[in-house]
C-alpha cells in the first residue's frame, strides 16, 4: 500500500513539474509567432464573449439566492441594512471569481481541451511540429493571454449582476432600504476588497487553462484508452482538475490575502 | 540522382523495454525516391517520425549533406493527411507560409493560388476538409508539404484507405510533382509491388534495420528468402520459409 501511495505521489509530483513547464512555455511562447492580434481576438471572443451570457445568468440567480439566505440570516440579529455589505463582499471577494471560473472552465476550458485533445489524436500537432510551427504559441499561448483578459473582466461583470441581484431580492422584494444597501457597499467594499478578487481571476484564469490546455495536448499519453473515448476521459479530468485547482487555489489565496 | 542527401547512422529507438530501430544506417540518395517496407507494426513509421523530428531518437545520427538550409527543409505528408479541419483548403496551404515567413498578404495568395491551380484544386479552395474527397484532401496535403518548398518529403502510407485506382492516381501524383518540383522522397508503404513502379530504391526493415537497400527490380529478381513471403504472401503460406 505504502508502495502504491509513493508511486502514487512521485507521478503527481512529476506531472506538477511538467504542467509547470508546459504553462510556463506556453506563456513565453506568445511573441514567438506571427499575426498575434488576430490570434488574440479569436481567443478572447472563445473565451470571453461566447462565456458573457452564462456568466450574467449564474451571476443574477447567485445573487438573488444570496440576498434572500442573508436577508433571513441578518433579520435574526435585526441587521437587514448590512445586506448590501453582505452581499457585495460575498460575491466580489470569493463567490465571483470562483464561480465565474468555474462557468468558463465548463463552457470553455472543456471545449479547449476536447479540442486540442482531437488534434493531437489527427496529428495536427504533430503535423505542425513538422512544419516547424511551435504547437505551444500556435494552440495555446493566445488562449492563456485571452484567459489574462477575460477573466477578470466576466468576474467584473458576474458581481455587476451579482450585486444588483441581491438588491432585487433585499430591496425589491424584501423591502430592504435601497439607500442603506448601496450606501454600506460604497462603506464596506475598498478597492483593495476588489483588486483582491482580481487576482484570484487571473490565476484561476492561468490555473485552468494551463490545465485544460495541458490534458488536451497529452492526451495521447494520459488517456487509458486511445481515439474519442480517450480524448471524452482527458476533457473530463480536465475539467475536474480545473474545479479541484480553483477551490484548492481559493483556500490558499483567502488566507494569504486575508492576513495582508 | 546524385550523391548522399541523407545520411542515418546509428539511429536507435525503443518504447520501454520494445526495440524499434536497432542502429538502422540509411542513405538517401538527392532528388530520389526511396520506399520504406516492412511489415506492419515494424517501425516504419517510427522512422520517418525520427527523420522529420516528431520523436528523438535515443541514440544516432541524421545529417544532411548539400543542404540549402531551407525552413523547413523536410515536409511531412500523414497518412490521415492531418488537414486542420477549422481552415478551409486555401489556408491549410497557407499556414506554414503564414506562420513562418514574412509575406504580405497578396504575395502569399499569389503562391497559394498558383499552387492550387497546379493541384487542380480550384474547386475546393473554399471548401473544409471534411467537404472534399479523399484524393482532393491528399492534393490539399500535398499541397500544404509544398509551399515551403521542402527538400525532402516524407509520405506515411499515403495510399490508405484508398481504393486501386485512386491508390495508383496518388502514385502518378507523387510521381508526376516529384518531376515537377524536384524533390526527395522518402515513402513508407504497403501496397507491394504497386509501389515498385514510382520508387528508385526499396528499403526493407526489419527488426530494426535495413536488411535490403536497393533498386526494386532487384529486389523483385532475387528477394532474400524472408523477404519472398512478404512481397508474395502466397509464398509464406505454400513455403515455410526460415
């Protein structure tokens, strides 16, 4: 068992190693290609604009379940007015960029690995390898500066909605005070609170793309079966692992954050 | 055809404890067209993977000699083609000169164009891979191989999957823009003895290396006695053979 367990630990801790060089030579392999900006566009639009619509809809329904849950929880010590502070650092500290990672890692991440999971088993990659084309700045490099963008600013855009979702349930339904609501956000939520969230987006955007990026490229040698049923094994450990490293990241970077 | 173009010393290649290319030596004669056969699951393929750079060999040598420096100076023909299937034929040709060389966008339509009214493709250039016919995507490839003007280009089974006598147009095909466009071939195929009619040298591995090197026809004259039942299976399963 104690065997299994080391072997176990000594091949997770090389595939660390080789995620960490795979993302670290995707991200330097940017500059290193032509027509960049196109590239860059396209990714962006996979990424950011095609995960808008999703990321309100989750982002408006979130909101609107936290000011109902916090609502009930504050009228228990008669401190309705703080609903807004509630909900607004809720959702833009830790709620926000979690779950808006984790909508584009499941409409996103999974499609970029599925795809580049289909390419490597067509031997698209290999074939650009032959024609001297770096797969690394072609396949994934634009998609993890797209993710830089993106998520940062669908995180924006999930506590926008977030924050006007609570105010619908607190103040439009519930009868909170829309004067006390929004005045204890602009007391409470510092740019700091903000900046916070921010970085927790763009490493969630590094981490997961990294990783989807990274089971797609080997699918070959981590899927236990070859062809679609391999590539359908590597998209689903893609996406799982991207939701383990969120949370996992999460943990780390509230208590690192907290305590500055 | 004159001279070494390609030289392969020592090339070793295993997977785990599976040798795959055992100290294989090879030459490649310039502007030449040599045909890799073996039977299947041998390392043919392994081969050119090694010669085009897609895997490292574990030990040996692959040099060039009178070589241009051209990038790239091999070309690689899958035997799926490996067309991406996002870009439509026009700019599956393109891509390596997209991506590699410093065009203006009027330049490389030019070549691609000229390049696609050689192939006969004009019909498909709009088209997606997955819109054209097999030998429409072969010439789609082919056409991707040469508009980086390579030295060398390497064809992996080419003919697979194809019927007789689409398998014998990809033959004429090859034959015919090798003495357009002057370059070298090296083939891996299994379509024995068809394939003895396009190719100026046979190289037969086994177990990992070259046991025969030379002009088919002499190889058809006098084949060495394991080789007689492969190039006639009849003979392996009338004769056992040693």
């Amino acid at each position: 068992m104690f065997v299994r367990l080391g072997r176990k630990g000594i091949s997770f801790v090389i595939e660390l190693g080789e995620l960490t060089i795979f993302g670290a030579a995707s991200l330097g392999s940017l500059f290193h290609q032509r027509h960049i900006f196109e590239k860059l566009t396209r990714s962006i639009y996979e990424i950011g604009v095609r995960c808008i619509p999703i990321t309100l809809i989750v982002g408006l329904f979130t909101g609107l379940v936290l000011g109902l849950q916090l609502y009930y929880v504050l009228t228990n010590f008669s401190s309705e007015s703080l609903l807004g502070q509630a909900v607004a650092l809720s959702i833009i500290m830790e709620i926000g960029p979690v779950f808006t990672a984790i909508m584009i890692v499941g409409q996103a991440g999974s499609a970029l690995s599925a795809e580049i999971g289909i390419q490597r088993n067509a031997e698209q990659i290999d074939a650009l390898q032959t024609m001297n084309i770096n797969p690394l700045a072609f396949l994934v490099s634009p998609r993890l500066y797209a993710a830089l963008i993106c998520f940062p600013i669908l995180t924006a855009f999930f506590d926008i909605v977030g924050i006007y979702g609570g105010h619908l349930t607190g103040v439009s339904m519930l009868g909170v005070d829309q004067g006390a609501y929004w005045s204890r956000i602009y007391e409470a939520v510092s740019v700091k609170n903000v900046m916070d969230g921010f970085c927790k987006a763009l490493t969630f955007g590094i981490l997961t793309t990294v990783i989807c990026a990274f089971q797609g490229y080997y699918t070959h040698a981590k899927a236990s079966i070859p062809g679609a049923r391999g590539v359908s094994q590597t998209t689903t450990r893609a996406v799982v692992l991207s939701s383990i490293a969120i949370l996992s990241s999460d943990y780390l970077l509230t208590s690192l954050l907290l305590e500055k | 055809m004159s001279g070494t173009f390609l030289q392969l010393r020592g090339l070793s290649k295993r997977f785990g404890p599976q040798v795959i290319l055992d100290a294989l030596d090879l030459d490649i004669p310039l502007n030449s067209h040599t045909t890799v056969i073996g039977r299947s699951g041998i390392g043919k393929s392994v081969l050119l993977k090694c010669i085009s750079g897609i895997l490292k060999p574990d030990a040996g040598t692959i040099s060039l000699c009178n070589s241009t420096e051209s990038i790239p100076q091999f070309a690689y023909m899958f035997q799926q083609n490996a067309l991406f299937d996002s870009l439509n034929v026009f700019e599956n040709i393109a891509l390596p000169l997209r991506e590699k060389e410093k065009v203006t966008a009027q330049n490389l339509s030019k070549q691609v164009n000229r390049l696609i009214d050689e192939l006969g493709l004009q019909n498909a250039a709009t088209k997606y891979p997955s819109e054209i016919s097999g030998g429409m995507k072969k010439r789609a490839a082919l056409g991707r191989a040469l508009i980086s003007k390579p030295e060398i280009i390497l064809f992996d089974e080419p003919t697979t999957g194809l019927d007789p006598e689409r398998k014998f147009s990809v033959f004429d095909m090859i034959r015919s823009y090798r003495k357009q466009f002057g370059f070298t071939v090296i083939m891996v195929s299994h379509d024995v003895p068809e394939v003895f009619g396009i190719t100026d040298q046979v190289a037969w591995l086994d177990e990992g290396q070259i046991r025969y090197w030379g002009p088919p026809n002499e190889l058809l004259e006098s084949p060495p006695i394991k080789l007689a039942g492969f190039l006639n299976p009849k003979l392996s399963t009338d004769k056992p053979t040693s």
